[in-house]
C-alpha cells in the first residue's frame, strides 16, 4: 500500500513539475497524435479547438509553451490568439509557436510580430515539433523535467511491440 501511495506521489510530482504546453487546432486527430507524443516525452499537454477557449486556459493554467494553428475558426485566427498573448501581461512571456498547413507570406510576417519562434508547416512530424518545443523552454529558461525523445520509438507503435 505505501509502494502504491509513494508511486502516485511521486507521479503526481513529476506532473506538476513537468512544462505545460497548450496545443490549440481545429483538427481533433492532429490534437490527439501530438498529445501523444507531447506525453511520451514528459509534458503535460492541454488542448484547446477553439481560440477564446485557449486564451482561458493560456490565462489561467500558465503553460511554458503555446502552439497554435494559423486557421482554427473564422473571427478569431490562431494569429489573433497569438497576438493577444502577446500584448496580454499575464500571458506575454510564454512563447509561442505556429503549427499550419496555410503557408502563406502574410501568415508568416503576422506569426513573427506576433512574436513567435517557430513557424512549422504540417504535415510535420511529432519529434519535430517535440524539438520546437524543447527549444522553447531551453530558451525560455524554463527548468523543468523534460525527457527529449527524438528519434524515440512512437508511444502507439512501441506498445504494439510489448502487446
């Protein structure tokens, strides 16, 4: 029983010290396979498919890194989200990056003076973005338990094996 309760503990530790990270997108599945591999490595991964509801959560659980989609709802773009982090006091200090399959020069300018450190362009591979992300909190100065995996067996195909 204290093996039990001592390993919840320490797992309950681990979570509120691992980094924080906000994944804003539309796509559900896109969402779930980043989540994914956010968790293997030893983030903790909220989710948010809508940019008001991202800015709550940005507001109120404070994660190390925001990454959104360029296009997630019409009236309120992933860019707008970006932004309004940006000039929010309470949120402009995290950083920011921009996961999109609309590659467009406008995008792109309005991605960097929203402040963000990385544009990456779907499809793009969890490890890459897993990278980004590390980059991020190494830049940020961020210190917290973090176990970059690149290159790693994926989570899905690595319990497959052990099945």
């Amino acid at each position: 029983m204290a093996t039990a309760v001592g390993a919840l503990r320490s797992e309950t530790e681990r979570r509120h010290e691992a980094a924080r990270v906000l994944l804003v997108d539309r796509s559900e599945d896109s969402l779930e396979m980043y989540v994914e591999w956010c968790r293997h490595v030893g983030l903790v991964a909220m989710t948010a498919t809508e940019p008001a509801e991202a800015l709550i959560q940005a507001r109120t659980h404070r994660p190390q890194v925001v990454v959104a989609d360029v296009r997630i709802r019409r009236g309120f773009d992933g860019l707008e989200l970006l932004e309004q982090l940006r000039c929010d006091p309470a949120t402009s200090g995290i950083p920011r990056l921009v996961l999109t399959g609309f590659i467009s020069p406008a995008a792109r300018e309005l991605a960097e003076l929203a402040g963000c450190q990385a544009f990456l362009l779907k499809p793009c591979a969890p490890e890459r973005l897993v990278e980004e992300i590390a980059g991020a909190l190494r830049r940020s100065g961020a210190r917290v338990p973090f176990t970059a995996a690149a290159g790693s067996t994926p989570p899905r195909e690595r319990s497959r094996r052990h099945a």
